[in-house]
C-alpha cells in the first residue's frame, strides 16, 4: 500500500448519507454526494477525470484528497454452468472470494464479510482457520462492484441486471463486524446505487443475539440463521456461540427482527446436513416441531469436506428422507444444489488466503468452508 492510499479517503465504501456528508466537509454542495455515489455504484466509474458532471477544479480537489479503491481481482474463474468466482486481494494482502452463481430468474452474489471468523463452528474451516480481520465497507461493497463491473450489465435496469440477489454467506460472520456490514448493505439496498429490493439482500449468521436485536433497528434485509441442529445439546458442540445464546433466545430476537419488518416475511434455517451427526429422522421431527414456532422456511446444506474434518457428508437419500419429513409437516425445505464444483466455488470449495500465516491454525481458509488454497 503507498502512503497516499493511506492518507485518502476511499469513496467507494460511503453510503449515500456518508458520502453527502463528505461533501460538506469539504464545503461542497451535498447533492454531489448523490453524484458520486452514481458515478461509482452505477456506472462503475473509479477515475474521478471521467466524472465529467464535476467541474475540474472539484476533481483536482477528489484526486488529491480521494480515491475510489475496490479489492485488486487476483483470478477470475468461469465454471461451465455459469458459476463465476473471483479471489479478492483486500488491504495488508488477505484475499477473500466472491462467488456469482445464475439461476433461471435470478443471479446470486455470495460475498464475504471478514476474512476468517472468530466463532469456530465445528463444521467449517473459516472457524477452524481462526479470525484474521473485519472487511471495510469498501472491500465487502467491492465485491459487488467488481461482480457486477466484470458482467457489464446495467445496474438499474431489472430486467437486464447480473447481480439480482446478494446474500452475506461468504467467509465470517457478518454481524461481527456490523458497520462495515450495514453500510454495504445500504448501498445495496440504495437507489442512486444497486437498488436491490430488501428482499434480495440476505444477511447470514449464526446467531449473535445482540447484534441481531441492533440489526432490526437500522435495517430490514432478509434473514438467514444458521441453526444447525434441533436441540441446545447439539447446536452447542456445532455452533459454540449458542453455549451464550441458546436456541430459545435466539429464537426470541429473529421474532423480533421478523415483527420489526413492514410485511409478513419468515428466516430462512441453514441447516448443513452431517451424516450421522444431526441428520436422523428423530432430528428432522425434533426440528420440524421446533419450526412451527416461528416464520421460517429449512434450507438443507450438503456438508461440503475439507482437509482434517471429521465430519462427513449425508447420503443423498437421507437428506431426502430428512427433507420428506419436514415437507409432510408442511414447511417449506429445500436442498441446496451444488453449483460451479468443476472451478471450486461450491459451498465447501470457497477459499481465500490469509497474508499474515501467523495467525493461521491451519493452511487452509474459505469463505463458507476451504478445500484448496488456489493462487499456487
Ligand atoms: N457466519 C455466517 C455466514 C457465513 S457461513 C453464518 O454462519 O451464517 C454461510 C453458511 O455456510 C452457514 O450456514 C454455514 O453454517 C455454512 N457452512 C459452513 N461450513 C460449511 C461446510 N463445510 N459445508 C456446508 N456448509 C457450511
Ligand atoms: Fe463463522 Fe459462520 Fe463459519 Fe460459524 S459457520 S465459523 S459463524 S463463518
């Protein structure tokens, strides 16, 4: 990094009240900030020479005290249903990834929020892996922008658009590094940038209750929670945050997100499926009388390997099985497909990499789970 990266301000992480008020500090108009944040988000726009409604002497001022600086893309890769990924080089040289995956009527953006996680689930190798450092707002933002830069398309037009979705299920957990993550968010959300609907941004945790309470006073995105397992026991040895916050209060605070939301929306349940592990019939009644309590739809995750677990995947036919049972009881459950395996970017084959191997328990980092390290 050169010492005047440093000393600028990076524009492309201020969301549009930011921005504005980046503006007036200078002693500019604050409608520029509505002018910059669309020179960026919607046109993709870095050079502040190009920003040609500004006049020369405001883009003199912006070069010398500004910079719009996204995450350097170190690869690119195309798998052959469609599935695009790219590693990210972040500041002091971590590298994370974003996975762009299409389907009929949507196309997904699965973006990262730290690089590692502190919250050591037993099942995933960010956790493993260890913390190693909070995303800005201009790298978890940058993701979005390099992804829907790389594709061309316009940001406005929903027809037309790449990036229809963004879910916050990359490496870390998201409510751990909160502003970073709200301010991306509202540029997501934000209509001179990406103007996705609510509905469209998913934001994954594993149930940090605090910071969920705090989420549902500032925003209103989607939902996800990582549960797990269908009973304290279990969901403790999985997702050691639940020993602090067990299933019955994190319950309580989704309730509380899902009631401060203006429409009838339910939370989406991750559930990664470990053969022998949580996968049984009796579990998939224990979890179906356990949803009934509240708006949800079930999401069965296979579980993706990775070097030195000691989990395994459920057969095709116990997921199955396990989906059957909630489906007769009436809930909503689905089995995520596996998509873009042939360039590892399914959930399971994300990885970054960590500069700083000290602080490394193992080799091996992802977004949502490693297999391979990948710039070799
Ligand atoms: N920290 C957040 C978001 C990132 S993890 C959270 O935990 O929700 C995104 C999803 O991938 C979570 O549901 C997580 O439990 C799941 N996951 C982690 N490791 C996995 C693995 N090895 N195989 C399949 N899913 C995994
Ligand atoms: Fe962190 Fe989510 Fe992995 Fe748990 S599942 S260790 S919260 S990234």
């Amino acid at each position: 990094m050169t010492e005047t990266s440093v000393e600028r301000v990076n524009l492309l992480g201020l969301t549009l009240p930011k921005m504005e008020e980046f503006f007036l500090s200078i002693g500019e108009k604050k409608f520029r900030g509505a002018q910059l944040v669309k020179w960026i988000h919607q046109r993709g726009v870095t050079d502040f020479d190009q920003m040609t409604n500004l006049s020369k002497t405001l883009r003199e001022r912006l070069k010398e005290i500004a910079e719009v600086r996204p995450p350097i893309v170190t690869f690119q890769g195309d798998s052959g249903d469609g599935t695009r990924k790219w590693l990210m080089e972040v500041d002091g040289g971590s590298k994370v990834e974003a996975v762009y995956i299409p389907e009929d009527d949507r196309g997904t953006l699965c973006v990262s929020s730290q690089v590692g996680c502190s919250l050591d689930c037993s099942f995933c190798s960010t956790g493993k892996q260890g913390f190693n450092k909070n995303l800005t707002a201009a790298e978890i933002i940058g993701q979005v922008f390099l992804a829907v830069k790389s594709f061309g398309l316009p940001v406005k037009d929903s027809q037309k658009r790449a990036v229809t979705n963004v879910v916050m299920m990359g490496m870390g957990e998201p409510l751990l590094n909160f502003e970073p993550v709200v301010d991306a968010m509202s540029l997501m959300l934000e209509d001179q940038a990406y103007c996705l609907s609510k509905r469209r941004v998913t934001l994954s945790t594993s149930g940090v209750v605090p910071h969920l309470n705090e989420l549902a006073k500032v925003t209103d995105v989607a939902l996800a929670v990582s549960l797990h397992a269908p009973t304290d026991a279990l969901r403790d040895e999985l997702v050691p945050i639940n020993r602090k916050y067990p299933i019955a209060v994190l319950f309580d605070s989704i309730r509380n997100y899902l009631g401060c939301l203006s429409d009838k929306r339910s939370v989406t349940f991750e559930y990664t499926m470990l053969k022998g592990v949580n996968d049984s019939d009796d579990q998939a009644r224990e979890l179906s009388k356990l949803a009934k309590t509240i708006r949800c739809k079930i999401n069965l995750i296979p579980f993706n390997p990775f070097p030195g677990t000691q989990y395994e995947v459920s057969s095709r036919n116990r997921i199955y099985s396990f989906q059957r049972i909630l489906l007769n009881d009436g809930h909503v459950a689905t089995v995520r497909k596996t998509r873009g395996d042939d360039i590892d970017a399914a959930c399971g084959q994300l990885a970054g990499q960590v500069a700083d191997k000290t602080k490394r328990s193992s080799r091996y980092i992802q977004m949502r789970d490693v297999t391979e390290p990948l710039a070799h």
